[in-house]
C-alpha cells in the first residue's frame, strides 16, 4: 500500500521529520486502533495539528472522509498479521479490549511491536486503564500504586502494560504507557458502532426515553477525562526526541473524581435542554456508600501543562453524537 510520504524521510530531535533537502515534514503516525472509539476522534485531531497519520485496523469500515488518514488493514491479533505502516515514528496502540485470553502477554502485543519497530518505529504510546489499579479502587492512584485487579479488562491491560514495557529494553524503544479514566467525547464513527462508549449510553437513553438507568450504585466513583484534555496531554509525548529503552508511566485523567450520579445528572440536563423534557434516572439501591478513590494526575500535568478540562463541553458533543443518529442529519446539522 502506497503511504502518505514517499521519500525516505529521516526523524529530527522533536520527532518531526525532514527530506533530504532539509525541508521539514510531519511526522507520520500510526494509531492502531485507529478506528476505535479513542482512536478515531485521535486520528483526527493528530491530522488536524499537521501529522501524516495511518489508521491501523481490521476493517476497511468505517470509513475517514479526512484525506489526511491513510487506512492500513491489518489484523494485529493474526499470528501472520503481514506488514505493518512503515515510516511512522511514533505508534499509539488503542487496543478494544474485550477477551483477556486474546490480549495475553507474548502474543499480539509482542508480535505487533516488533513489526513496528521493524517498520521504523522508535516511539510507542499504550493506551491503558486506571483499572489496573483494582475493580474497586480506593485512596491516593499514583503511578507508584501496586497494580492488582481480577476485573478481566483491567487484567488484560495490565499484562498488555508488562509486554510494552519488555518490548522497550529488548527493542530499544521509547515506550510510554498512559493509565487512563473514563474517556468522554464525541465520536466521529458513533453512528456506526455496535457497542458505544458508556456516555454515549447515558445520554442516548437520556434523549430518547428521557431516562437514564445507571447499572451501578449512584455513588460509585468515576474520574472523567474529556477527550479535549487526553488529546493535549498526548502531544508532548509526540514532539520529544525517543530515548532508547526508556519506560514512562503516566495516569491521565480529569481534575477531580466524581460519581456516576453526578455523571447521570450532567446528562440528564444537556437532554434536556435539548427537548425540554424531564429526564428520570434510576439507580440500584446501596446501603452504603461506594469508596472513593483519586487519580493523580500531578505527574502528567508537571508535563504537559494545564489543559481544558471540559466535561460539559465533551458531553454537549455526545449530543449531538446521539441527535444526528437519531434524525439521520450529519453533526454538523446537529449543531445548529
């Protein structure tokens, strides 16, 4: 498959690019995972700030309308998954986590990262869970945090993460593993999914029966990351020059951590805004409260800087996510 550059392109110090005649060109990435309900919306907003980007999936749907996303088909749990996008400096993996058995250490993610390497890759970006820090987790989250969960999502993460971080010392390769909340935001391809994002849910359910049914207790505890917010802390980490062998942890998440009611009510009032109904929410029935936890992000902000942390923004574009499905209209009529 012909990619976005042709020319043999050489990686400079903050991980753009340039010709041979000294002129500067994005750097390519690949998203693996690309059309996933965080890699999407990354494959856009990557291409938006100026990068070459490839989108890694099995499918060749749905499809990008931007001509800036190069599709690459490739299925990185096939054993013989063929070749990979050559020329991406830096990878951002995305995996859709659903079979532990599937995402087990020396298998995929071994295979996949040696491809990329092979491929010219020196910089990869794994896309983690702050649930490997446990199905209920509680007090202070650093990064330091023992890792323990039986949840089998936050499992296979975790075992994913010890692969990756292998990966940077037999490889040579600059690995940074990002621990991150519940993501909530638009989704370009929402309309086309079968499963959806869990905001997605609440204010589908909140539109269209003007009820909101929440499968946990109402004080359960959940950090919220808008994607606005995830999307600026991942540049940093795009620019820098690689360092061979190098390991970074980072937990990226929201300022505060709040609660699935607290979710719920946001919702319910975007909805209703937009129809000028009452929305309902039910909840199970808890006799005491859920424990709370706090995900600190003091590492990733000392980074990446102060970023938008909008979750009335992200969740006011999940709306129009779920109007333009329901009325058949682009987003863009969404919005007016």
């Amino acid at each position: 498959m012909t990619l976005l550059v042709a020319l043999e392109l050489m990686t400079d110090v903050i991980g753009n690019q340039h010709d041979g005649s000294g002129r500067n060109v994005p750097a390519t990435v690949a998203v693996i995972g690309g059309t996933g309900h965080v890699g999407a919306a990354l494959c856009q907003f990557l291409t938006a700030r100026g990068n070459q980007v490839v989108s890694v999936s099995r499918s060749d749907r749905p499809a990008f309308d931007d001509p800036g996303i190069e599709r690459f088909r490739v299925d990185v749990l096939a054993r013989s998954m063929g070749p990979l996008p050559t020329k991406a400096h830096s990878a951002i993996i995305c995996p859709w986590v659903q079979d532990a058995g599937d995402f087990a250490p020396g298998s995929w993610i071994d295979r996949l990262v040696t491809g990329l390497v092979e491929s010219g890759t020196r910089s990869v970006v794994y896309l983690s869970t702050m649930w490997v820090y446990g199905d209920s987790p509680t007090g202070l989250l650093t990064e330091s945090t023992r890792v323990g969960t039986t949840n089998p999502y936050g499992a296979a993460h975790a075992a994913n993460e010890v692969a990756v971080e292998s990966s940077a010392q037999s490889l040579g390769i600059d690995v940074t593993i990002f621990r991150m909340a519940n993501l909530v935001g638009p989704d370009p391809f929402f309309g086309d999914r079968e499963k959806i994002s869990f905001a997605h849910e609440l204010m589908e359910m909140a539109v269209t029966e003007r009820r909101i049914v929440l499968r946990s207790p109402a004080s359960t505890p959940r950090n919220m990351l808008p994607r606005t917010l995830f999307h600026h802390d991942i540049e940093p980490f795009l620019d820098r020059q690689p360092v061979e062998g190098r390991v970074e942890i980072y937990n990226v998440g929201g300022r505060s951590t709040s609660t699935m009611m607290d979710l719920a009510v946001r919702t319910a009032r975007i909805a209703e805004q937009h129809h000028g109904h009452m929305v309902e929410i039910a909840h199970p029935v808890e006799s005491t409260p859920q424990p709370g936890f706090h995900l600190d992000t003091s590492k990733i902000r000392s980074l990446a800087g102060p970023g938008m942390d909008d979750l009335i923004g992200e969740l006011s574009m999940v709306l129009q996510d779920v109007v333009a499905c329901a009325t058949g209209t682009s987003v863009e009529g969404a919005r007016k």
